[in-house]
C-alpha cells in the first residue's frame, strides 16, 4: 500500500481513539440510568428554540461574510459562505 494511504488511515485511527478517548473520560462515572432519564426531563420547545436561533445565527453570520467580501472585491455564493460558517464553528 501506498505510504500516504497508510498515514491517512493511520490519522482516522488516531482520531477515532482520541475521541472515544475522551468521550469515555467524561463518562466513566455517570450512571447511564440517571442520564437517560435527565435527558428525558429536558423541555423540547427549549432545545428546538436553540437550534432554531443557533442556525440563524450560522445564516447571518454567513450573510454578513458575503458583504465583507464584496467590499474586497470578490465574488462568492450564499450556499458557500453559510457553509463555511456552519464548518468553522
């Protein structure tokens, strides 16, 4: 195999493990139990606001890019910039 395929695999690999990694530290001492049944106690009007208002937030954000753009003088979609702002956290 190519040496560069290999070291690819070998970064998924690695990330996979850290994320796991770390996922498993947050929550080695959590009951699974107790957990499930805090998340089930969560309003879902809250949590679907804050996905409604976060993503808005992406879309402006991405809006507000395209003008900065346009003042350098270069061109880019609305589809681009919202997804680029949505990538970029």
């Amino acid at each position: 195999m190519n040496k560069k395929i290999i070291f690819k695999i070998l970064k998924y690999i690695a990330s996979l493990v850290f994320a796991f990694g770390i996922i498993y530290l947050l929550f080695k001492n959590q009951d699974p139990v107790q957990l499930i049944n805090e998340i089930q106690k969560v309003d879902g009007k809250w949590v679907f606001l804050s996905m409604l208002f976060g993503g808005w937030a992406y879309v402006s954000r991405g809006l507000r890019w395209i003008v900065l753009i346009d003042a350098l003088g270069y061109n880019s979609t609305k589809v681009n910039s919202i997804s680029a702002c949505f990538c970029s956290f």
